[in-house]
C-alpha cells in the first residue's frame, strides 16, 4: 500500500512539474508593448455646460462620430503636455487612446478616461 501511494505521488510530481514550468514561463515571457496614441481627436474646450454632470475638458473623434466629457487630473495634464495651454488656444488636435468610465455621470456621448495623448 505504502509503494503505491508513493508511485501515485511521483508519477504527480512528473506531470505537475512540466505544467507549472509552461505557465510560469508563460508569464515571464510576456510583455506589454509600448505603441503610440492612436485615435484622433480634438479637445474642443472646457465644458462649461451648467448642469450637474458638467465640468472637464470635450473631446471630440476626428470623424465626428462621438463627443466625449473628459476630466483630468493635474498629473494628467502635465504628462501629457496641456496643463499650461491657455483656453485661446483650443481646439487641439490629438491622438489618444482612451476607455469609457462607466461610472461617471455626463451629457455627452460618455465620460472617458484618457491612458496615452499626444498633442498633432
């Protein structure tokens, strides 16, 4: 009974062993590429819409599809390059890429949450 269970152990111990070195090594290898801002967009202004979901800055697709709200943090601004643009200057024209936050209120088309901009 004893040599059996011991086999039984081994022969888990073989096949468990090749398995979690393919996983591990599946995660190391992977790696989160870098590429540039792809979707163009122009910040149209500040929204100074008076409403209770107003606020932040409008960005609209080049191709004129959609109107997003977005609001920035300082840091935000300042990675990117726009925190001491004056409101003379807009519209800016950009490349982003983006994903719609869900849980923000707004009038426009969505609220977004800006990850990568570069000013065109």
């Amino acid at each position: 009974m004893l040599i059996s269970v011991l086999l039984i152990k081994r022969i888990m111990l073989k096949s468990t062993l090749p398995i979690l070195l393919i996983i591990v090594f599946s995660f190391l290898s992977c790696k989160k590429e870098s590429r540039d801002a792809e979707i163009e967009a122009t910040i149209t202004g500040i929204d100074l819409t008076l409403s209770a979901c107003s606020g932040g800055y409008i960005v609209e697709l080049a191709d004129g599809t959609a109107k997003y709200q977005w609001e920035p943090t300082r840091s935000n601004m300042d990675d990117f390059g726009i925190s001491d643009i004056p409101i003379t200057d807009y519209p800016i024209r950009i490349k982003m890429d983006f994903k719609i936050a869900l849980t923000k209120c707004t009038i426009f088309d969505a609220f977004i949450d800006i990850s990568q901009l570069t000013i065109q």
